[in-house]
C-alpha cells in the first residue's frame, strides 16, 4: 500500500519546506500548490487523504474557503491553518 496522499496550500515557502520534511519523514506523500488556481488543477488531477490549506492565501482572503468547499464536494478532509 502507498503512502497516504496529502496536498499542501500555502503561500509561504518556507513553511511549506518544514511541513513537508516532517510529513515526508513521516512516511506522507505531498503536492504543494501556492494559488488556489494549483490547488484546483491539483483536486482535479488527484484524490488526497488530507489537505493542509492556508485560510487566506495572501491577498485571497476566502482561498481557504474555496478549497475547503473544492474538498467538501469530495469528502476530503481539510486542515485549515
């Protein structure tokens, strides 16, 4: 079985670069996108076990919420932070 699927939304690299070496330590496998754009083009293109999303996006205050809304119609958890 493979590892489990986690997609990563946030704008700050250098927060994306710790949660990824953790969760990839922890045996995760991990997509990034910095845009809710990405993280759309992502949701479509793959199904994830968990999502870890920024609420704001930078200057998109409801890109949070409009991934969280993407993850709902595919009953994929969301973490948002």
């Amino acid at each position: 079985m493979g590892a489990a699927e986690l997609l990563i939304v946030e704008v700050e690299p250098d927060l994306v670069d710790v949660l990824t070496e953790y969760l990839t330590s922890m045996g995760y496998s991990i997509q990034r996108a910095g845009t809710v754009e990405q993280a759309k083009q992502s949701l479509w293109a793959s199904i994830f076990h968990l999502i870890i999303c920024d609420l704001s996006l930078g200057f998109n205050r409801k890109g949070g919420l409009e991934i969280l809304e993407e993850a709902a119609s595919r009953s994929t958890p969301v973490i948002l932070i």
